[in-house]
C-alpha cells in the first residue's frame, strides 16, 4: 500500500517493487485504493524492464461514485504509462441498481477500444453482479479478482465463471495460513509441504493454481518472493487438490469487505 494521491513516493515499497520485477515477477497488481500506482510506476521506469515484459492491472474504486475517464486517466498519469494490461472496477458497492452496474461497464468499454486498457475485468463481484454486466456487455469481462482461498470458495461461482469464459484470478491465496490459522488444513498443508520440499505456502498457492486459477501474491521480503517462484516445480495430485478442497469447508474465513457480508455468507 501506498499513499492515494502520490504526492509522497514510498521508495521502501519502490524497492519492494523492483526487487520483484528483477526476481521474475512480471505481473504487478495495483489499484486507484491501494495508493500504490506512483510507486509502480517509479518501479517500472527505474526496473528498466521492457514494456511488454511486464502485465501491469489496476483498478477504479468500487465504493464511491466518480467519472470513470478522469479517474482512469489519473492511474496513467501516475503509472507513467500510455497503457495498462488490465483495468478493473474494484468492487460493484458503488452501484445502487444493475443499470449503475452496466453503465460503469459501458465506461471501461470505451477506455478498452482507445487501446489503452488491452484487457478489462471486474474485482469482488458475485454471480448477481456478473449478471447484470452481460446483460448489456458488448466485452465479455475478462477476470473477476477475488478472495480465494480453501475457506472462501465461492459456492458455484468458478463453475459460472468458466460457462462464461471469465478468468478467476484469486488474491489473498495464502490466508489459510497467514490469518485463519489454525484452521482444519493446518496438517494437510505441512504433509504436502514436506512431500514436495516446499513451504506450506507454495503449497496453497499451487492449490489455486492447479484449478486454473490466476494466482496473487504479496511480499516484500526477496527470500519470500524466491520462494513462491517454486510452485513452477512440482504440482499437486487432482486428489491432493480435491482433499484441500474438501476439508477446506470445514471453516469459514473472510479477510476483506467484512461489511458487504454477513457472517456466514460464502458467496
């Protein structure tokens, strides 16, 4: 995170950014919320990466009501780009009916045929939501970023998103073991971990990714990021996968927009 206007640079998290660039990262996430696009965008210029190495996304807020082109023109500005890989609405609380919904939609359109955003997509939306946007979408949205992990699986939503060929791409992957341990996959994850030579988190990120699942990440600790470059080694068994899932319904767990849900909503 960042700071929201970009008057004041973090250069810690400047370094954070180019250790992971230079590390073999190439897709770099960021967001109008999370305050970090001038950071990214010192990053990317200092990293002295080509271009089209790299997959920057950001995104517009999700909770407030603004115009979507000054907002959109502000991340390049602060991104030091003419263009990103992926624009994102953030999250669909800012719309009080699916026209609101279809009409932010119809915005990001326009910004995707100015090839200024090459891809555009959606971030915490729920299947109502997905709804309304193809009721009107002349682009199909090509992601839908959400919080996936064993203990927040989303019900029939990966299978809605796969009829409709939108990709799952999942943040917050490792909060069975960062935040909601101890949890019933504590044992399963240290099993597989020695089986495999890994750490536990490499091991739940391989999980997302054997289902197909685009797979996020944070650190700002290089030996952390070298690590996670491991998943690329091994892959776990379809019934490895199928048992986390499994015994991941055994707890819920929700890190983020706990005031969207209630409490056992698993949506």
């Amino acid at each position: 995170m960042g700071n929201t206007d970009g008057s004041n640079i973090d250069t810690k998290l400047v370094e954070s950014i180019k250790t992971a660039i230079h590390s073999g990262y190439t897709h770099l996430d960021g967001a109008e919320v999370y305050g970090n696009e001038a950071e990214l965008g010192h990053a990317i210029k200092a990293a002295e990466v080509p271009r089209e190495k790299l997959f920057i996304t950001t995104k517009i807020s999700g909770t407030k009501v603004q115009d979507t082109e000054t907002s959109f023109a502000e991340s390049l500005k602060k991104l030091q780009l003419d263009y990103v890989d992926l624009y994102l609405i953030h999250a669909p609380f800012f719309a009080k009916t699916p026209q609101d919904l279809q009409a932010k939609w119809a915005d990001l359109e326009a910004i995707h045929a100015s090839g200024r955003a090459k891809s555009i997509g959606v971030s915490n939306f729920l299947q109502q939501d997905l709804d309304a946007v193809l009721a009107t979408a002349k682009v199909i949205p090509a992601v839908n970023q959400i919080e996936y992990h064993p203990y927040l699986q989303h019900g029939d939503l990966l299978e809605f998103h796969h009829k409709h060929k939108i990709a799952t791409v999942a943040y917050a992957p490792l909060s069975a073991i960062t935040k909601a341990s101890p949890g019933p996959l504590d044992d399963t994850y240290a099993v597989l971990a020695k089986k495999y030579g890994v750490g536990e988190a490499e091991i739940a990120l391989r999980w997302c990714i054997d289902q197909g699942v685009v797979t996020l990440t944070t650190s700002d600790k290089e030996h952390r990021l070298l690590n996670y470059l491991k998943v690329a080694q091994f892959k776990l068994t379809p019934k490895e996968v199928q048992d986390i899932s499994e015994i991941g319904t055994q707890k819920h767990f929700r890190g983020f927009w706990l005031n969207k849900f209630a409490e056992d909503d698993r949506r």
